[in-house]
C-alpha cells in the first residue's frame, strides 16, 4: 500500500503555523536552515516510502521469533534496519561532538513522523536507541559518553529501556530489580523486566539496556532507584563488542500488533552494570530519556493516523456505492457522512501534528536559549503531544477502517494492521491518563502561568479570524475557565477531570494552529471551519465534565 510521507504538509507548518524559521537564527540551530531542512525531508521521505513501507505488511504477517534463545527479526528488516544507521538518522539531533548532526527536533520529529508511518515496528528500535543516547549524554560519566555514544548515534549498537516488572507498571517505583556493588566498582544487576521493546534482536552487533534497579541501601518508591548501563557484550578494550553479559530475553510477547518489533521478556542474572546519574538519581536520569521518548510516541501516533487517512482517502475515490449527491464526485468519497469521517481525521492528524511540533520547538527553543518559559511550554505540551497525538492515532485508524467498510475488517486492505499497531502507544511511555494527570498536577503546580499564556497565544489568533475567531475565543474561555478551577482544586478533584480537560485543550490548540494556517492560506479555511464549527463544540461537554471532580466517581458501583 503507498505512503506518501507530507513533506509539504509539514514545511507549511514549521514555515507559517510555527515559525519554526527563527532556529535558524539562533547559534545552537545556526545549521537548520531552509535548504538543510528541504534535503532532510526529501530524503527521509524516500527512505521511508521505499525501503520501510515495503517491509510493514512483513512485520506484521512474519513477526520476531525467539529461536534457542537467538530473537530472529522479519526478513529484511536488518538490512532495512542498516539503512537507516548508514544514513546517520539515528544522530540527526544527536551532539556534533560524538558524532551527531546537532540539528533541531522539530526536524527530526518529522523524520520519525514519516519513518513510523511507514513502519511502526521497525522505527521504533531507532526512537529507544535516541532516548539512550539523551540519558547517557546528560547523565553519563565520561568515559561512559566516550565508549557508547559513538556507536549508538551511528547505529552500530541499538538502546532500550527497561522500567517495566510484573509487578511494576505505572507504579515504577515498585520495581524489585537489585544492583549489588562489585570490587571493581561495576554493579551486578539482577531480575526481570518484561514488555521491553526491541530487547534482544538481530539488527546490530549489541543492545545496551538502561534498566532501573534498587540498591541494597534503597529506601521505597522511586526516590530509591537507580539507573544502570547493561550492554548484551561487554565492550573490549578496542571497544568492540566483548563477552557476552549475564542478560538474554526469554520469551517475545504474543501481542495485538506491532509484531514486527520484538517485545522481550528480559532474565538479568547478576549481569554487569555500570551506574548513569548518581546512587539514587536513577528517576531523574530516566526521566531525560522519557521525556524525549513521550514526545516520540506522540508522534507516533501522528505517524499511524497520517497513514490510515492517506488510506483512507485512497479507499474513498476509489470504491462507489449508491448515488453521491455530487456530480463530480460519483464514489463514496460523495457522500456526506464519509466527507463527515474523512473531515475529521483530516482535523484531528493535523491537530496532533501540530501540537507535537510546537512541543518540539518549544524543547529546541529551550535549549538554543536557555530561556526557562521554554523549557515549561516543552513541559506543558509534553503530556498532550502523546496523550492526544496517540489518543488521535487510534481513532483516525478506527475510522479509516469505519470508510473501508467490511474490506477495513478483513486484513486484506492492510488498514487494520494500523488500528491494531496503534493501539499500544496510548498504553506505553505512560498510559494517557497518567499523562493526562502528569499535565493537571504537575504542570499546572505553577498555578496555570503557562497554560494561561499558551491560551492567550490562542485568544490573539481568534482575534484576528472574524467569525471563526469568536466561535475559538468561546472555546478558549471556557477551556480558561476550567484552567482557573483546576489550579484552586483538590488533587483527585482535578484528576477525575484531567482526561477531558487534556482533550478540551488539545482541540482549542487545534483551533489555533488551523485558524493561523487558513489566515496564511485561504484554501485551508474549510478544514478550519470544520475543526471550529464541528469538533470544537465537544470542548462545552468536556469543560463540564472536568469540572465534576472526584466524587460523582466514587459513588459509582460496579458491583465489584
Ligand atoms: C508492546 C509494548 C511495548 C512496551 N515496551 C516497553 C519498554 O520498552 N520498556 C518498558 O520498560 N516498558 C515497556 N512497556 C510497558 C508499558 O510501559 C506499560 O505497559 C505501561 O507503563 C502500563 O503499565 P501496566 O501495563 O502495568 O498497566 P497498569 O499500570 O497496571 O495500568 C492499568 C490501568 O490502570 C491505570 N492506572 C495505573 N495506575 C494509575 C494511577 N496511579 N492513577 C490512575 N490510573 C492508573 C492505567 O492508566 C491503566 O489504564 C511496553 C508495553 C507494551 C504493551
């Protein structure tokens, strides 16, 4: 099935939605210039249009297998795998210093975009190895940096991320995982991680594993781990991979989708580990690497809603039932209920992509800067890029296969393979209510300065709109108005809301970034007016309902 990966859609965006054109002008972004960002984006584009997409419908049909303890990747998928590494896109936003390219997330958001589109198992083995390599260049030693940066920006060694325990999901801080300290002043790491994606495959010469584990000294929750290094081998004293280390998966997931990427049981068995961020610290280091992988996800979800709505447009013209009201349009893409659909996938992807963008931009902007009200505007979105843009993933594919009929259900069509691929990325990085609680409690623990400035930002495009401007500023009083509400309510009260008030927020965002589009493009105005008029208004219920708080939810009985 053909993926188009939409440059043009994406450079309207940074060009005249985000004016992402002033990271150019800073000295840390001095490189991202329009004719960089023009070859970048062609670039990715071909690599994942010709070599990722052909190997999607693989993934799914020949999952990973584990084979005497050996996890064995779909056919193709290292050379597709090898592509990218020799490409050097796993270092486009990597440091100059080890080998990176230093170029903005805003860009290579949009690389992952088109990347995952194509081939959500596969890509997701690059976005581990890049959250890897942001925990180990913030909180690794020097000699860390120097051994293992090198050859994870280039590719040569994949990186993965292992919180999760049986009895440790959201609750992080429940993990039983132990680092014993070792003469030599390594640790030996002992337990199981489960869930771990991309935990042992066959795509690159080692995996180093980020795993938190307690030391014997730890107090509870999480103020009491910490974060070690593990690599599959050991590296020699040239740096090559060495003997191997006492970590092996033992048995793959059985899963809804994603087949293509292996989801690892994981045995540590007194494996060797080298300490990142401080006895104790292990959260904070952890964090660096789940803030950029919360944003990756988010984009993900972007990447699958693209895809199913290119498919789903593709279905539309094609397939003719009954008689359109429109002459020119005789296949269903006619009739107005599937317009209704199609509308509303349109709205919501671009929403979505939007909102990750500006997250990005707002973590570049911070770092080109320094400049604290960036680095909280990153904060802020964060928790919304991958709440929503993921939330939206799964409904645009749900849809998609809604405008496919019956051939959406069977497997034929390839459609449902994003529904179903799509459907984790709400629950991992951070279930979305969690995130969703993250944005209403400690996001908003600055009392709601920076909500209410993203608002304002809104209030000043609705003023310029006319007729649609004053539908959006409605909106945006009312999403203000809960804001106030939530920053002088109890806790539990603002997290019984905290699901819609995300969502109200996200669409208000919407609203600004297709009404600021359309004002610079006349033809974008109807999707506009259809985000506005036909999707805005679900923000009077859910501004009502995130303000009920807490004890209408108690009271209900499910008999359990
Ligand atoms: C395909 C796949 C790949 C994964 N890859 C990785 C990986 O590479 N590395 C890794 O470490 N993990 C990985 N995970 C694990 C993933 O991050 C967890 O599944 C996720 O964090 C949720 O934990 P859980 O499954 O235990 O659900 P639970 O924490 O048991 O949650 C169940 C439900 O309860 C809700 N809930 C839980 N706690 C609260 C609370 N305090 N307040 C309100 N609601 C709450 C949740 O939102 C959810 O709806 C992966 C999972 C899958 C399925």
């Amino acid at each position: 099935m053909p993926y188009t990966a939409p440059v043009s859609e994406m450079r309207f965006l940074m060009d005249h939605v985000l004016d992402a054109g002033r990271l150019a002008g800073t000295e840390r972004f001095a490189e991202a210039t329009p004719e960089t960002i023009d070859a970048i984006l062609s670039e990715a584009a071909r690599l994942s249009e010709d070599v990722l997409e052909p190997l999607r419908r693989a993934g799914d049909l020949d999952p990973a297998r584990i084979e005497n303890g050996v996890v064995r990747t779909t056919a193709g998928f290292a050379e597709a795998y090898g592509r990218i590494a020799e490409g050097g896109w796993l270092g486009i936003a990597a440091d100059p210093e080890y080998g990176g390219m230093g170029l903005p997330q805003t860009l290579s958001s949009c690389v992952d975009e088109a990347m995952a589109a194509a081939n959500l198992a596969l890509s997701l083995c690059p976005l581990l190895t890049r959250g890897a390599i942001e925990a180990l260049r913030h909180h690794g030693s020097d000699s860390i940096r120097a051994a293992y940066l090198p050859r994870l920006i280039s590719g040569e060694w994949t990186g993965t991320m292992n919180l999760t325990e049986p009895q440790a999901g959201s609750d992080v801080g429940a993990i039983r995982t132990r680092a014993e300290p070792k003469a030599d002043g390594t640790w030996a790491v002992t337990g199981q991680k489960i869930y771990i994606s991309w935990g042992d495959h066959d795509v690159a010469e080692n995996v180093c594993h980020l795993v938190l584990a307690r030391l014997p000294d730890a107090a509870e929750g999480t103020r009491g781990i910490s974060l070690f290094l593990v690599p599959k081998f050991i590296p020699d004293g040239d740096g090559r991979p060495g003997v191997a280390n006492g970590v092996r998966a033992i048995s793959l997931e059985h899963k809804t989708g994603l087949h293509g990427s292996p989801t690892c049981v994981m045995d540590y068995a007194a494996a060797t580990g080298w300490l990142v961020g401080g006895e104790h610290k292990g959260m904070a280091a952890m964090f660096t690497m789940m803030n950029n992988a919360r944003l990756g996800v988010g984009v993900q979800g972007v990447s699958q809603a693209d895809a199913a709505l290119q498919a789903a447009i593709r279905f539309a013209t094609d397939r003719r039932q009954g008689r359109t009201a429109r002459a020119d349009e005789p296949a269903i893409i006619g009739h107005a209920d599937v317009r209704r659909m199609l509308g509303r996938m349109t709205a919501l992807t671009a929403t979505a992509r939007a909102i990750c963008l500006d997250c990005a931009l707002s973590i570049d902007m911070s770092e080109a800067t320094g400049d604290a009200a960036w680095r909280a505007r990153a904060g802020f979105l964060t928790p919304i890029a991958k709440s929503f843009g993921t939330d939206v993933g799964c409904e645009v594919a749900e849809l998609a296969v809604q405008v496919h009929g019956g051939m959406g259900y069977v497997e034929e069509t390839g459609v449902a393979q994003y529904y179903r691929d799509v459907r984790v990325t709400a629950i991992y990085e951070g279930t979305n209510g969690i995130q969703a609680m993250d944005m209403v409690g400690r996001k908003l623990m600055d009392g709601g300065v920076v909500a209410r400035a993203l608002l304002a930002e809104v209030a000043d495009i609705a003023r310029a709109g006319g007729d649609l401007g004053a539908d959006l500023e409605r909106a945006v009083s009312r999403v203000g108005e809960v804001t106030e509400w939530m920053v002088g309510a109890d806790m539990e009260d603002r997290f019984a809301g905290a699901t819609s008030y995300l969502r109200a927020f996200a669409l208000v965002l919407g609203g600004h970034y297709l009404l600021k589009g359309a004002l610079a493009d006349a033809t974008r105005m109807p999707l506009a007016a259809f985000h506005i008029r036909r999707i805005l208004p679900e923000t009077i219920g859910l501004c009502d309902a995130a303000r009920e708080g807490a004890e209408p939810l108690q009271a209900l009985d499910f008999g359990s």
